[in-house]
C-alpha cells in the first residue's frame, strides 16, 4: 500500500500592526533568546531523549559512546506512533544505567544533517559509535519499546551468552520457546559485539583466535540482528558430547514441534549470515501455522517463497480432523540446503551454491480459519466462508494461486499436488468476475479476466488498460481524465479505452504490483505490450496515443544568458 502523506496544516499568525511597543520589544527579546539557544551546544532532553541539532550534535557524539538518533518530521504519522515507544525504551536504558543513549533530530529543520546522513524518510534511526559520523548504522528493528531497547542493548555487551557447562547450557535452552546456541571448536579472547573496541582488536564483533573463528564472528553478527531471539555460544568439549555434537553447530531449541534443530556450519564455505538468519525464521516458525492476528507478520516476514493454505471452519470436529494429514505433509518441505560435495544436510547453515539449489522448494503450511480472522482474506482468493474445506497454494513473488481438487486431503495427495505445481505442471487458478452486460457500451470499456485476451490482443486496435482497485485514492483522482480521455476517442474505431478491476481478476501473464497501472497494447501481431509511466492527464495520454505508443521527444528550451554588466572602471578582458 502506498501511504500518501497530506500536509493540511498552516501556521497562521495574528497581524501586529496595532501591537504596542513594549509588545514588539518581549517579542524581540524572546526571539533573541531562542536563536542564543539554538546557536549553544547544550543538549537538552524531553523524556530522557537527547534533542539535537547542527551546534550540539558533535557533542552528543563524543560524550556518548553508542548513540541512536531518530530523524523525524514532527507532521510525520509515523513518528508520532512510534515517539511513545522511543521515549520508553530510551528511559529503560538510562535506568539500566547503559553506555547507549537516545536522540532525536527534527529532520525539517535541521536540514544540513540531514543532508549529511542521506535522510529520505521518516523516521530514520541511525547508530552512532564512538563518535563517528561518517558511517553510522541503520537501525534494523522493530519500532517498539522492547525491540529498541534489546537491538541497543546487543550493540552494548555480549550479543551471545556464553555458555560454561551443561547446566547452564540446560537453562539457557528451557529459558523461552525458542532459543540458538551456537557451538564453536574455538577459543575467544573476548565476547560480544562491542569487545574490539575495548580491547584494540578491530573488530565490532568479538575476537577469535584463528581463521576458523570466522564462523563464530558470524555468528555474533546474527546475534547482534535478530534481538527477538536469545542466544548463546558454547566451546565447552562437554557440551559437545552433550549435545552429540561433532563439529561446529548452529542449534535452535523450540518447545514446540521438533525439540532441536541443528544446523551444521559447512566446513569448506563456512557459516553465511544471511543463510544462518533465512533458516532461524524458517525453523522458528511452527511446522503448521495458524493464520492470527499474533502470527500474521511472522507468516508473511519470513520470506517462504509459497504458502500451502488450508481453509477450514474450525467450529466444525470433521474439518478440524483435515489437519492431520496437513501437518504430515508439511515436514518434507521445510527445505534442506545441498552443498557443492554431494552431501545433503537438512538445514546447513552454508552459503549455498549456484549449482546447488535447494530441494525441495520450501513451502509454509498455514490453517485459515473462513469464520476467525482469515475471514478477512477470503475475497483475495474469490472465496466464500462456504467453500470451506478447501486447499490452495500460493506463489509469493507473484500471488499466483493454485487449486487443488478436493477428492482427497491425504498427505500423500497434499505432497503430489504441492511437487506437481513446483514442477509447472499445473496452471494457476486465475480470478475473473462476470462482464457487465454493457461492457462495451460506455466510453471506457470494461474489461474482466474472461474477456481480456480477447479486447487486448484484438490485432486490429490500440488498446489503452487502466488496472486499478476500487480502494485506490489514485486510481479515484484520475478517474476523471481516463473518462475525458475515452470521450475524447470514442469514435476512433481503432483506439479502445478501458479498465480492469485488478483485485477481482487476474491474468496468467501479467502480474500488476501497483495501483493504477497503465498498460498499452498497440495493434498488429506479436502480443506487445508498453507500461505507461508518464504524467496522468488528458493532454498527455492523447500525445502518447497520437504517437503510437510513446511519447514524442519535446525540444529542449533554448535560452540565452547575456553576461552580467560591467562595472564601470573595470578592465575588459
């Protein structure tokens, strides 16, 4: 969705004209007063949150070791919702009486920084360490409370627990629902992201003492991202036979599911961050999920390239039974990485290869319910509550949607249908509404998924195609033009002027990512197609059309500058 955001506010102020003198002078004396302040390097503070601008921000910088800044625009949605969350987390780490601090920067204002840190939108939060300015980090959080506070304090100390004996490994494994501990056949002559730096050993992730300790220093680098989960590290040789380990492991404890799963570091490509974090949201996620409010962002965070959906109404005992032979097929695609020497680990923790790719795909298997909160989305997939039971499988780059025929809810029948589609061997279930009988007989033509093909790849018409949704404040605005527009053309027999409800039809071959989205299908064989991307009035759409598709190349402006008058006396050169 695109968010626009309205500035509707003006300041307004009263006219002075018939103010009395003394008046003026407590205003100028006021006015005074403020700019002495603004030029002074004091920081002040509003709910334990630094306040800073151009005179004290090199300051800040140096009294304060690790220093988050939020750079904001004070008529910014945004940053209202999160100021709450950002006043409290910086006054639960200034009660914990921690080296970080918070500070805020009103980025309207004090334009010169934020030109200096590239501030595009708000709000941006930016990690400044030990006084540097030059390449402060962006903050990769979530905007509440907690998040902030645990994302500051892993840049603080120890982004991982070390670990001494099996009875602390033991706790530290119960301790929450899902826990990652990394084991490691190295020694540290320090701990935690910020040790280097104490210790002049240049790095901002721990020291190891040899090449091998790279993986550990990866791992620390996970730790350091992913503040929602706790982790800990361990070189003890107990814990390795604990744990019936034999080599460096990744290893995530979960009180759900399978209790433990180990993700071996390949011993040739060593521990990938990307691949280690990919696979601890993957595994952190339950075999079968439940569509809820609580687990929603989890579902569409964890970046699985297809959802298996199985929507049921769970008020009734004999669709609820559905879900036995759901879950039993959900193991085999949980997907496993290949490594380049032939031998498959499930879930290694390797940068995996180009000519490795992992098999199978993996796919989250989700349990919607048509009468909870799935409700919600039945109109995404055409569906009524009434449907129910039924399965589909979506593809995610693209939102293609896959039916499979009810003869069967087995697990054995989930997994053929599941590697049929992966395999192409199934066509995607494509939405279309009914066409209006008079869909022909206004000015913009209206189309839907059934008759498409054969309006926009009729060879002997131009045919010009707004996609929208009935939603879009975009799509609404321009509304007018795309009808004058279809006026204007109405008796040009080779020019169609039409529309496609883009929500509630789909098309196999195009895939529309924005609303509205202008297409063009010029006349003639070869099934062309030409995205429009230019300004969204009559004036212009009538250029384009005029011009076969594109839009003629305008003449640059020509004007002369004369040379600036000489002053008098001065020599000529």
């Amino acid at each position: 969705l695109v968010w626009l955001l309205v500035l509707s506010l003006a300041w307004l102020g009263p006219a002075l004209g018939d103010e009395e003198e003394d008046g003026e002078v407590v205003a100028e004396e006021e006015k005074e007063k403020e700019e002495e302040e603004v030029l002074s390097d004091e920081i002040k503070e509003e709910d334990n949150v630094l306040v800073l601008h151009k005179h004290n921000f090199a300051r800040a910088l140096s009294e304060h070791r690790l220093l988050l800044v939020e750079f904001y625009a004070p008529w910014c949605g945004h940053c209202q919702q999160l100021a709450p969350a950002y006043a409290q987390a910086a006054t639960e780490l200034r009660n914990q009486s921690s080296p970080t601090r918070l500070g805020k920067v009103d980025a309207t204002a004090q334009t010169a920084l934020a030109t200096e840190f590239g501030i595009t939108s708000y709000p941006t939060l930016k990690l400044f360490r030990d006084g540097n300015r030059t390449h402060p980090l962006t903050y990769t959080g979530r905007a509440d409370t907690q998040s902030i506070v645990r994302w500051m304090q892993r840049r603080a100390g120890p982004s991982a627990t070390l670990l001494h004996d099996t009875d602390t490994a033991a706790a530290f494994a119960n301790s929450e629902d899902l826990v990652v501990i990394g084991f490691f056949k190295v020694g540290w002559s320090g701990w935690g992201p910020d040790w280097g730096h104490n210790h002049g050993h240049g790095t901002d992730l721990g020291s190891v003492q040899d090449l091998q300790g790279k993986a550990a220093q990866a791992f620390y680098e996970v730790a350091a991202e992913m503040v929602d989960l706790p982790f800990g590290v361990a070189e003890a040789a107990e814990l390795f036979q604990a744990y019936r380990l034999s080599a460096d492991t990744v290893c995530l404890f979960k009180k759900f599911d399978e209790r433990q799963t180990d993700f071996p570091v390949d011993p040739e490509q060593g521990l990938d961050t990307a691949e280690l974090t990919r696979l601890l949201r993957v595994h952190s996620l339950k075999l079968v999920m439940e569509f809820t409010n609580e687990t929603s962002n989890q579902i569409f965070s964890a970046n699985i390239p297809h959802h298996m959906l199985l929507f049921l109404n769970k008020s009734s005992s004999e669709q609820l039974s559905l879900q036995d032979g759901f879950k039993a097929a959900a193991s085999a695609f949980r997907g496993e990485v290949r490594w380049p020497h032939g031998k498959d680990k499930v879930g290694g923790c390797g940068a995996p290869q180009p000519q490795c790719h992992p098999c199978p795909a993996q796919v989250l298997f989700v349990v919607v319910d048509v009468n909870g909160y799935g409700a919600d989305v039945l109109s995404f997939f055409g569906m009524t509550a009434d449907d129910a039971p039924t399965l589909r499988l979506v593809r995610m780059e693209n939102n293609r949607k896959y039916q499979m025929e009810q003869d069967s809810f087995s697990d054995t029948a989930i997994s053929t249908f599941i590697r049929a589609v992966l395999d192409g061997k199934v066509k995607p279930h494509l939405l279309s509404a009914e066409p209006p009988e008079d869909w022909d007989t206004r000015p913009v033509k209206v189309l839907v998924g059934k008759t498409f093909e054969q309006v926009a790849f009729d060879e002997t018409k131009n045919v010009f195609v707004k996609f929208y949704a009935p939603w879009c404040s975009h799509c609404q605005a321009m509304a007018p033009a795309w009808e004058e527009l279809a006026e204007r053309y109405k008796d040009h027999e080779d020019i169609v002027i039409a529309e496609m409800d883009a929500t509630a039809n789909e098309l196999e071959n195009i895939t529309i990512h924005g609303f509205p989205t202008l297409h063009y299908f010029p006349a003639g064989p070869g099934r062309k197609m030409v995205e429009y991307k230019s300004a969204r009035d009559v004036e212009t759409f009538s250029k384009f059309l005029e011009n076969g598709g594109t839009l003629p190349v305008e003449p640059p402006v020509v004007s002369v500058v004369r040379n600036p008058p000489q002053p008098q006396g001065s020599p000529r050169p």
